[in-house]
C-alpha cells in the first residue's frame, strides 16, 4: 500500500470546508488509490465544530482516510504537509477597508507561511481559496523563504469552471451540442477577483476557435465577462450563502491538475508566481494560462495578446501590484 498523503486544510469548519473534506477523503483529491492523511487547522472557537466533522468522516469509513487530527495551531498543522490547502481567511465586514482586511489576513497567512518553511514536505504544495486570494498566498509565501516560490498558488479554477459553464451554455443556446468537455484552452488572466479576464480567444470548441464560432462580441462584453466575474454576488444573491461546493470542486480541481497534469491539446488556469511572462509584473501571484506534467506547472507562452485583452489583463494585473503596494506598506510581505 502507498504512504498516505498528509493534506493540511485550514478553516475546515467552515462550509467550503464541509464541502471539501469529504471529497478529499473519497480521493477526488489526488486519485481513487491514493491515501490521505488529514490535518484540520481552525481558530480556537471552531475546533469543537471541526471535531464534529471529523467524528462524521470518521463515520463515512472511506477506505482512503487513514487518520484525522485537529489543530489550532499553525506549526502543527503544516507538520510534515504535502498538500495545503488554505481556505480560511478573514472575510470582508461591512465598513472594513481594504487595509483592514489585508491587515486581518496578514495576520493569518503570515504565520502560516513561516509554519510551512518550518515544517513542510519537501514536496510541498500551496493553494490558497481564502480571499484575497492572490495577495493571501503573496504573504504566505513571502514568509516561506526555503520553499520555492512556485509551490505557492491561488485559485482561479471557479473562475475557469464558471467560463467553461457560460461558453458551453451560449454555444448550446445556438442548437449545437456542446458539452464543458468538448471546450479546451479557457484562460482566466489576473486576480480573482471583479477584474479577473476570462479569455476565450484561445480557446477552442470541439477544435475550432472559441471567439470565432460564438461570433458576438456583445454577448463577450456584456454577459459573459460580468457574468463570470461577478458569478459570486450572483450565487450570494440566489441562495443566500456564498458558493461553497463549487469553490470545493474548484479546488479539488487545482490540485488534481497539478499533481496529475493537464491533457495534451488542454491548459488550465492557475494563479502562480510570475515571472514576466506577459508584462506581469515579476513576483505577483496572477493567473495565467499554465500546463501541468510531473507535479509542475508552466506558463503557456507565445500567445497572441490583442488590445481588447491586453486592456482586460493589465486592469486586473495593476489591481494586484496595487494589493502588492498596500501589503508591503503594512510590513506584511
Ligand atoms: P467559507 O468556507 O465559505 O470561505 C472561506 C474562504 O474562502 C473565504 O475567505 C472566502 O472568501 C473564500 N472563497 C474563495 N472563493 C470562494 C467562493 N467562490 N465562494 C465562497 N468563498 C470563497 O467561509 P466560512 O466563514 O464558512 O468558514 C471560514 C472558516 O475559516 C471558519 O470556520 C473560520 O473559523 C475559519 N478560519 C480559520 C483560520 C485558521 O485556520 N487559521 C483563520 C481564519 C478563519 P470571501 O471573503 O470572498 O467569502
């Protein structure tokens, strides 16, 4: 039988969490025959509720799951960790300002980084779903010197999900039969967040260009771009909660990508460290367009960039220099 896999979720409480961990537990994760080791991180008042979690994971006897423990306490939690998954973080209130909450999560993903450098795996991989995401995973690496900076990651995978959903959707719409698996090379660029660009100029429909076959730069402007951005309020509007289970896929997904690769002729969308590639500033944790093989990522080079993208991502990517400039002034990074 295989090592399990230690995997760190903090804010496990929470209803992303509860989403989340039962997935990871039933191996959608890393893979139906790889064992997991689970970690629970917490603030001290949900430690009993993440308890009562556990005492229910404990309960759905999956074959994967060969252990529990809770913690709240970051140096223990990231001990010996493979796979962290940082979910909890400190949501915007009403009044707070945007150096109150950078401020707050400061105050989070800092020590969380340091107790990674500390205790991590040397294969340790980061994914942060807690927002700010982008500049959360900016703190929290920054504060991890001996791990290489590209373990640290954000998530815009519920982005990516979300356009694939809206593409396939508007092409059905036409009377074609498309489905989100017939749909490749989908990017998100930038943060996630309002300014994120979804781009489909690259992408591809059954093999053929995605922007060419849609053919209607209205509905791109207009619908799908707001759309997908803002698919958050919307969720928060209908339900009255946030999305969690789809934020939970979403991450499953990274992961999965990551330690398992991308398909040939596919990329997907992450947000990782950069490293120029597009006029992204070096450093900032923005999303690209990147492929997966051997638990590695690479940002997909040579695309064509028109002004009407290179508008979109240089909105978002400024976004983030500006959280970049606001969490350097805290002393946060
Ligand atoms: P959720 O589980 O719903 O969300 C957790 C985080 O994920 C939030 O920051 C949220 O950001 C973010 N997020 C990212 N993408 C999405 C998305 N698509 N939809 C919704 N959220 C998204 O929050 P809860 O309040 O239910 O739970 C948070 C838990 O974290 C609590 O149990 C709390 O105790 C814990 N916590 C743990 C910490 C730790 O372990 N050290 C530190 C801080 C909190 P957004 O602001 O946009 O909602």
């Amino acid at each position: 039988t295989r090592t399990p896999v230690t995997v760190t979720v903090t804010g496990a409480a929470g209803q992303i969490g509860y989403a989340l961990l039962f997935r990871i537990a039933s191996g959608h994760l890393l893979g139906a025959d790889v064992p997991v080791r689970l970690r629970l991180l917490e603030i001290p008042q949900a430690v009993k509720a993440a308890e009562g979690t556990a005492m229910e994971l404990d309960d759905c006897a999956f074959p994967l799951l060969s252990g529990i423990d809770i913690f709240d306490d970051a140096t223990k939690a990231f001990d010996g960790v493979n796979v962290a998954l940082l979910v909890g973080a400190r949501p915007r209130t009403k009044g707070m300002e945007r150096g109150d909450l950078l401020e707050a999560n400061g105050g989070i993903f800092k020590p969380q980084g340091e107790a990674i450098n500390a205790g991590a795996a040397d294969d340790v991989k980061v994914l942060v779903v807690g927002n700010p995401a982008n500049t959360n995973a900016l703190i929290a690496q920054s504060h991890a010197p001996d791990v290489p900076a590209e373990r640290f990651t954000a998530m815009t995978r519920l982005d990516h999900n979300r356009a694939l959903a809206q593409l396939a959707k508007k092409v059905r719409g036409t009377g074609a039969r498309v489905s989100v698996a017939d749909i490749k090379k989908m990017t998100i660029w930038g943060n996630h967040s309002a300014t994120q660009y979804p781009d489909i100029f690259h992408a591809e429909i059954a093999g053929k260009n995605a922007a060419e076959t849609v053919n209607d730069q209205n509905w791109l402007e207009n619908d799908f771009i707001p759309t997908v951005a803002k698919r958050g309020a919307a969720i928060i509007e209908a339900r009255g909660a946030s999305s969690a289970a789809s934020a939970a896929s979403a991450a499953l997904n990274h992961v999965h990508t990551w330690v398992n690769g991308t398909a040939d002729g596919d990329w997907t969308s992450m947000a990782v460290v950069s490293d120029g590639s597009y006029g992204v500033p070096e450093g900032l944790i923005s999303s690209f367009p990147v492929t997966t093989k051997d638990g590695r990522w690479e940002i997909v080079q040579g695309l064509d960039i028109d002004d009407f993208s290179r508008a979109r991502i240089d909105a978002s990517v400024n976004e983030l220099s500006e959280e970049r400039d606001a969490v350097r002034k805290l002393g946060l990074i």
